[in-house]
C-alpha cells in the first residue's frame, strides 16, 4: 500500500529519525530598477512531508528541478526553510541557529555529487577528512586525529598510506571513498548522499553504493539517497519517494514502486528508462 | 533592458557625486602647497597671501567650499575659475579637449589594428615562430616606459632633431580645422607610441582569450558541420572571445580621454593630460577637480557603453 | 541489404604525444557499420569511444593525434583524405551530434541561422529557402511552433529541445551516417526517451546508419542492432544485441553487467563491482588490457595481445579473449545463475588446466 505523505509506515519502534512537515522553500523573484520588488517565487520544495526511520535507507528519486537536492539542503540546514517543519532526532531543528545548530551538524552529514569539485584541491587528503575533527574540536591530539583518520581512510577502502596526496592523484571512485571517509568522520547518525555516483563510470558505480551499504550496516546510519537513476534507488532503498515539481507524487517501499506504481508520473518515470521496453536488460535465469 | 540602462546611469550619476566629493576632500585635506602661495609668488608678504586667499575663497570652512562647490557643479555645471589663469575650467578643459579626443581615438584605432589580429594569428598559431616574436615584441612593449619610447621616437624620427627626419617633431600639433595633413602626420609618432603597449596587451589578452574559445564544445561542432577554419574562426570563435576586449577598451578610452599625460607632455601636445600636469604642479584645485571628474565621467559613460555593447553581442545577457 | 558496409574501420590505431606520454586512445579497432543500421559503442571514460568517432569525422587531425589504419566510408579511405575532401564530407555525408547540446550549440547566434550554415556550407541555397529548411527540420525533429522558434536562441530552448535542434542540425544535409555521442548523457529519463524514440524515427524515414556511442548499457539495448564493447583502446566484444545480453563472451562485459542495477528481474543484495579502475592510457596494462581487473586472468594474459576471434556457432559475434570459448561458457553459465566471479572460477575449475 502506498500512501501520498507516507507517514506512520514505519514498521521498526520508536520515533522517526527525520520527520519532515509540510516543508515548503520559494526563492524569490524581483524586479526593480532602484528598490527590488518581489513579483514572484520559485517554488523549488512546496509542501513536502515524509520521514525516515533509524536505520532505514529513503530514496528520494527525480528529474531536473524536481526539488530533491533542495529537500536534501533543507534536511541539512545548509538552506533556511520559508514554511514548515523540521524535526531531528526529536528536536525541531527547522529555525535553529548558532551554537545548537552546529551540535545537530555533528549527527548529519552529506556526500555530495561531484567528486572532481566537491574536495579541495588544495589540501590533502588527510587534512580534508580531518577538517570535521578540528571544526568540533574533536581529537584534539595530532597524532590520535592522523590515527582516526587513517582508520577512517582503511574502512572505506583508501590506502592509509595516501594520507598526504591530493585529490588530483585520485580517480573518480576514490575520490567518492574520501568523500564518504570525511562524511562519517563525525560518526553521524543521519547520511545524505545526493547523487553520489551519477559522475562515476559505470563499472566503479558499484564500489561506491556497495561502500555506502557496508558502512551503513557498520555505523547503524540512515541513509538518504538521492539520485535520478531509478535503478541505483531500487538497488539501495527500502522505501522510495518520487519527487516532482516541488512536491512529493508517491512515496512507497520498494517493491511496491517499482511492481506497481500508482502515481501516472512514476510509471511514466520508469517506463522512460532505456532499455526498460525491452528485457533486454535483464540476466535471464 | 532598458531597465538594466536607467539602473546603470543612475549609479552613474551616484558615482560622480562620490568622486566629486572625494577629489575634493582629498585635495583639500592632503598637505599639498597653498595655492595662494603658489600664485603669489617666491618673495610675497603674508598680506598678499592672505588676501588671495580671501579671493579665491579659501578662507571660508571646508564645508562651505564643499557645497559652494557642488552646487555650482551640478546647478550650472560650472567648474569653477583656475586659480593660476583666472580662466573659466570649463573653457579651458574645451580648449584641449580635441587634441586629447583626437590623440586617443587615433591611438586606440591603431592598437585594434594591430594588437588584434596579431594576437588573433598566434592564438592559432601556437608556439610557432610568429607567436613567440609577438609576444615576445609585446613583453618589450609592455615593459618600456612611454616617455622612454616617446623620446626615442623623437631622438630617430623627429623632423627637427632627430636622425632621419620622418615625422613632424615634438610641437607641432594642430588642430584637423587649420590643417588636417599637419595634424595627421603630428600624430603618427605619438599615436604610435601610445598604441604601443596597449596593443602588445590586448594582443595577449585576446590571445589567451581565443585559445579558451577555441577548445569550447561549440567550436569542435562548428567543424563538425563542415565549416571552412576561416569561418569557424572569424564568425565562432572571435565573437565569443571578445569580451575581455570589450571591458578593457571601455576603461582604456575612458581613462585615456581625461588625457595621455607622458605622451602629452614628450611631445608637447595641447592635450588635457598637460593640463593635469600643470594644474598638479600648481595646485590649482579647480582644474584638478575639473579634470578628474572628466576621467569619472569619461570612464563611467564608457562603461555604459560597454555593458550595452555586451548585451547586443551576447543574448543570454538581453534576457537576464 | 547491401553487402559492402557504409563504414568499415580496419585496425585503427590513435596516439597523442602529450608532456606526460603517449596517450594511447584507441588501440587496433575495427568495426563495420551497415546502411541503415544501428551500431553501438559502448565504453567507459578512457576507453577511446570518442576519440573514434572524432576520427571518423577527421576532427584528431587538429589535435596533433598520430593515425593509423584505415576508415573506409563507402570504399574510400577517410584517412588519406586531404583536410578540404573531409570537409566536405563532415555535416554532409557524415553527421555528428554531441553530449553536451548547451555547450554544443554557439550562444551568441539564433538556432536557425546555425541550421542554415550548416545547410549552404555544403549546398548553394539562397538564405530564404535554406530558413524554410531549417523550420521543416525543426518540425520534423518535433519542436513545436518551429516557426517561431527557428528565431530563438540555444538558451531559450530546453535540453531536450536542444538536442533536438542539434539533431536537427546535423541531419539537414541528409547524411548517410550519423554519429551520436552520448546523445542523452545530459538529459532526464523522460526527455532521452523522447530522444531515442526520435533517433529511431528519423532513421527509419531517411535510411540512414547510426553509431551511437555511450556508457549507457540500457541505451544501447534500446537503440542498437549491434553493440561494440571498447575497454582501455579497444574493442573486446561485438555481437548482435540480444546476444550480447543473452550470452557475452568478455570477462569485462559480464563484469559490467553483473555490477549495475537493474529495474527488472529480482533485486540483487549486493552488486559485483569490477575491482579497480579503467587503466590510465599512458600506461596501459601489458597484454590483454584487461588482465589486472580480469577474475579469471591467467599468467600469460600479461604477455600475449588478444586477437578478435568469432565465437563458435556465431559468426557475427566476435570476442578478443584469451580464455578458451568453453571455459567461458561455463563461467558465463555459472555467473548467470547468480554466482560472484570467485565462486564461477572455483566451480569452472582452473580454466587452461581443464580435463
């Protein structure tokens, strides 16, 4: 059974991790030769609500401008909602400021989309996963914090030897790796990816969802993956929300979606994927 | 777009409030001489001094000089009178105006003319001898002093003193009215001596400027149609590379309009930049302000220009 | 059917001398494409697709590439070619359509005067009837109102629209072949179905052959008759595209179909990653450049250069492998029943020494 706000679904006890209210965010539009008025707003998240339970993997699927990654951006506070609300971990964290925003910080992290820009290339590695340590005045003791972080660098697959490159002399997936090491260096509760492989080739794509899927049984994250490729989400999520202009069309477990969509937009969505008119794809048994 | 032009000229206008105010506190705060000294003088008596102080108004408060000023600026756009000449500034600023309109355009025209296409040859051309001796000719260029180039002109060129006598020398400016071949051959040196560095910029400038084109995705299509290079080049790739060109030409005339002071000055040409120099030496205020807010005026009018140069060229900037 | 092929590429070798080394590209290919057929290449970054289909339309020369081998189109020889015969045959004969259509198109001049160049660089046309082409084409390539729209320019069109146009574009001289590189890369799911569904289309009505080039396995199984797999330079595996997902031969194509998700068919509980990455083309792993990523890679894999041999029984399927064909049926059968790399090799056996 699939419902539209996908609320009360979850089948593990407890209370949500996020939990998500009729969020809503408009960038507005001005015009005006010497005082900027506002005739109007883009409606980029308008009226989104869900929540995701501990310990659960969420796929958050869509086109160009749906409004997955400013959802993704409101979650993480890095964009102040203009209507809604959002809890954490119990606490409405929707208009939090300062020194209790920066605690939440600690428990939600992000891996972001392109690992050629998403790293400084003027640091190193080893300095770049350490930088969550030194903004929370963690590991205060230099040689304790290269140990962490080279432990982190080992869990997810990096040479720990590596510490002093830079991201220049990684690929594409490793780069991901480090990406994925600074992430969980705080030990977060709460991992949002928002198209962390779409700029991988295809045949490293693996190692990196793989990677994500390990780390997340080995930390107990939640995780929230946000990807156009419907085939990725139905790989990785437990449940899956289909986003479209702002708002979310259908929001359903996975077997569910992609056996029977109800949402017009999500069997149009998934009978657009190549290849996927014809079995070609598929390994027959 | 239109709205992106008022919105452009008002701050415009807002700008040359700001530089007006600042030229003139500048000048009045900064111990520069007394003017009043300077026109009075080596060996006048206190009382002289103080009563052409009282003359040209430097008794009263800053403030009151400040309004005085302004109001007589932006009311009747009255510049005020020079303390040295007595001579209106506005007349005076008239007066030179041509030669330095006439040396600037002609300079800027020749360094077009030439740093353009040879910048254009050794984007295409890379690392071959021609692009090498080009911008090396440009380093040299770049890095000469124009009053050294100047100078050496005359020393070679100049029909009076120099070793082959070529070129009408240092002086010999008129206006295009009283006799056009005079005031074009009196030009020729000095526009080529104030093209020289220029062009050796925009040469690299739109060198390196063509080299990015030129690796741009729709280049790579353009001869995938089938294009011949010249078209690919000429109608794809410099249009789109223009634009640092445009920017620096704005400020370059700009500036230059409110006048070439070294090229003016080594060959003697009744510009506004010798205008500047002296009214500096003297301290005469009014004419310093004066030429100032024309450098402001020049480069923001310039400017404009350029930024709707840009959104004729470029229709993504129309539309925004 | 005609039986001689309208493109036939015979051991092409591309080599660009750069400050860090050679840069091998592309390796010894060889490929036909048929009138009116479909052809596609697929490839990861670094397997040299582009740059074959770069040299195809003679666009390497520029880059100071070193070529060698033959491309025959229609029986004449592109490479030996001078720069003008080849242009006269690039936006005419030979079409191209690339990846990027935002970057691809020039931003400063309207769609249909970019439409229109491209028609009188090849045919002599007074501007009036080459615009009226341009709104025909426009229309045909689906682009509504194209009337007014011949007058707007890239940035005022969607992606899909302007992929559209470029697809446009390159068709306007009729050409015979059509190269399409990574045609939908940039776009939504839904817009590339549009696209492919266009591609499809149009090559019906005009007869014409095209090689499409992604990484995209689903595009490929949407759009092609035949499909080439390149890895690090050259090609490992072509076979008509039913075999190629019904029965692959190469190590390297059961590596990338065992490691990306799928829509249908059950959910896998963990993808089988191909370990490490493509190799750099500088320094290309010896022998059979696949060997170091390769699960059933044999000693002397390192040494010997695999040649492209058919497969038993299938002639228009052909391999470039070094392991023998009925070791690789086992693998195949045993990968297929869903057992990972390390499990086939232990129930197939060591594959040389096999009783």
């Amino acid at each position: 059974m699939s419902t539209a706000a996908g609320e009360g679904l979850g089948t593990r006890p407890g209370e949500p991790l996020v939990q998500v209210r009729e969020l809503v965010k408009h960038f507005p539009i001005t015009r005006g030769i010497i005082f900027q008025r506002r005739i109007g707003a883009t409606k980029a998240v308008d009226g989104v609500s869900f929540e995701v339970q501990r310990g659960e993997t969420l796929g958050i699927v869509g086109e160009t401008g749906c409004g997955k990654t400013t959802t993704a951006r409101l979650i993480m506070r890095l964009l102040d909602a203009t209507a809604g609300e959002i809890r954490f971990d119990g606490q409405d964290i929707t208009r939090l400021k300062g020194a209790p925003l920066k605690a939440v910080r600690r428990e939600m992290q992000m891996v972001f989309q392109d690992p050629y820009s998403s790293l400084n290339p003027r640091k190193t590695i080893g300095s770049i996963i350490s930088e969550p340590f030194a903004i929370h005045g963690l590991h205060r003791d230099s040689s304790e914090r290269k140990r962490t972080v080279r432990e982190l660098m080992d869990t997810v697959g990096l040479n720990p030897e590596h510490y002093n490159r830079y991201p220049h002399e990684f690929s594409g997936g490793e780069r991901q790796r480090i990406g994925v090491a600074r992430a969980l260096a705080l030990k977060p509760k709460l991992l949002i990816a928002d198209e962390p492989v779409s700029a991988l080739d295809v045949s490293i794509q693996a190692q990196v969802l793989n990677l994500l899927r390990d780390m997340q049984r080995r930390f107990g994250l939640t995780l929230v993956l946000i990807s156009h490729d419907l085939s990725v989400v139905r790989h990785m999520c437990d449940r899956v929300a289909v986003m479209y202009r702002g708002e979310i069309v259908e929001l359903a477990f996975n077997e569910e979606l992609y056996s029977q969509p109800s949402h017009p937009y999500t069997r149009a969505l998934l009978a657009a994927v190549p290849g996927a008119r014809k079995d070609r794809r598929t390994i027959p048994e | 777009m239109t709205r992106y032009i008022i919105r452009r000229i008002l701050w415009g206008v807002v700008l040359l409030i700001l530089v007006s105010a600042l030229t003139f506190i500048l000048f009045r705060i900064l111990p520069t001489a007394d003017p009043a000294r300077l026109r009075a003088g080596r060996n006048a008596s206190p009382a002289v001094v103080a009563a052409l102080r009282r003359d040209l108004g430097l008794d009263k408060p800053l403030i009151t000089q400040f309004w005085i000023y302004m109001k007589n600026l932006f009311l009747h756009f009255d510049l005020g009178y020079s303390y040295y000449s007595t001579a209106s500034v506005k007349s005076l600023i008239f007066d030179r105006l041509p030669a330095t309109v006439s040396l600037t355009v002609g300079a800027a025209v020749v360094w077009l003319v030439v740093g353009l296409p040879v910048g254009i040859i050794s984007a295409l051309r890379r690392r071959s001898k021609l692009d090498r001796a080009s911008m090396g000719t440009a380093l040299v260029l770049v890095s000469a002093p124009e009053y050294w180039l100047g100078l050496i002109c005359l020393y070679l060129f100049a029909a009076d003193i120099g070793q082959l006598r070529v070129f009408p020398g240092s002086g010999s400016y008129v206006g295009i009215t009283s006799d056009p071949v005079k005031w074009l051959t009196s030009l020729i040196l000095p526009w080529f001596v104030l093209a020289a560095s220029f062009a050796a910029v925009y040469a690299r400038l739109i060198r390196g400027s063509l080299i990015e084109t030129m690796s741009e995705d729709y280049i790579r299509t353009a001869r995938a149609k089938g294009l011949r290079e010249r078209r690919v080049v000429l109608h794809h790739g410099v249009p789109a590379a223009i634009n640092p060109i445009l920017t620096i030409v704005a400020l370059d005339v700009g500036t230059l309009l409110g006048g070439a002071i070294l090229v003016e000055t080594v060959f003697n040409v009744p510009g506004i930049g010798r205008l500047s120099y002296d009214a500096i030496t003297h301290a005469d205020f009014p004419i310093i302000q004066g030429t100032v807010l024309l450098v402001a005026l020049f480069i923001v009018v310039a400017n404009i220009l350029a930024d709707i140069a840009y959104a004729y060229l470029d229709p993504r900037v129309r539309y925004s | 059917m005609s039986a001689e092929p309208l493109l036939r590429v015979e051991d092409l070798h591309v080599e660009f001398p750069t400050e860090d080394g050679v840069v091998h590209a592309v390796d010894g290919l060889s490929y036909d494409v048929r009138r009116g057929r479909t052809l596609g290449i697929v490839g990861e970054s670094g397997s040299g697709k582009t740059v074959s289909s770069l040299t195809t339309m003679g666009l390497t020369r520029r880059m100071g590439a070193r070529i060698s081998g033959r491309i025959l189109f229609e029986g004449r020889d592109l490479l030996t070619l001078s720069e003008e015969e080849m242009r006269k045959l690039r936006g005419n004969d030979i079409a191209m359509v690339f990846q990027d259509p935002l970057s691809s198109l020039h931003p400063l001049y309207r769609v249909g005067a970019q439409i229109v160049e491209a028609l009188r660089a090849h045919r002599d046309v007074p501007k009036a009837h080459a615009h009226a082409r341009a709104i025909e084409l426009l229309g045909l390539v689906g682009i509504p109102d194209p009337g007014r729209r011949v007058n707007d320019y890239p940035h005022e069109f969607s992606g899909g629209e302007r992929q559209r146009a470029m697809i446009a574009m390159a068709l306007v001289n009729e050409p015979k072949l059509l190269i399409a590189d990574e045609p939908t890369t940039a776009l939504d799911v839904t817009v590339q179905a549009q696209i492919l569904a266009l591609l499809e289309r149009l090559q019906r009505e005009l007869a014409m052959a095209i090689v499409i080039v992604t990484h995209d396995l689903g595009v490929v199984a949407e759009m092609a008759e035949y499909i080439a797999v390149m890895y690090a330079g050259r090609i490992v595996e072509t076979a008509p595209a039913e075999r190629l997902f019904s029965a692959p031969e190469h190590p390297y194509t059961w590596g990338l179909l065992k490691s990306i998700p799928t829509l249908e068919g059950p959910r896998v509980q963990e993808l089988e990653p191909i370990p490490g990455s493509p190799p750099s083309l500088i320094h290309r792993p010896s022998g059979c450049h696949f060997h170091p990523r390769c699960p059933y890679a044999q000693p002397e894999h390192a040494r010997i250069d695999p040649r492209s041999e058919p497969v038993p029984g299938e002639p228009a399927h052909r391999v470039a492998c070094l392991l023998e064909p009925a070791t690789r049926r086992r693998l195949w059968a045993q990968l297929r029943a869903g057992w990972t790399p390390a499990e086939a090799l232990i129930a197939v056996g060591s594959p040389e020494g096999q009783a």
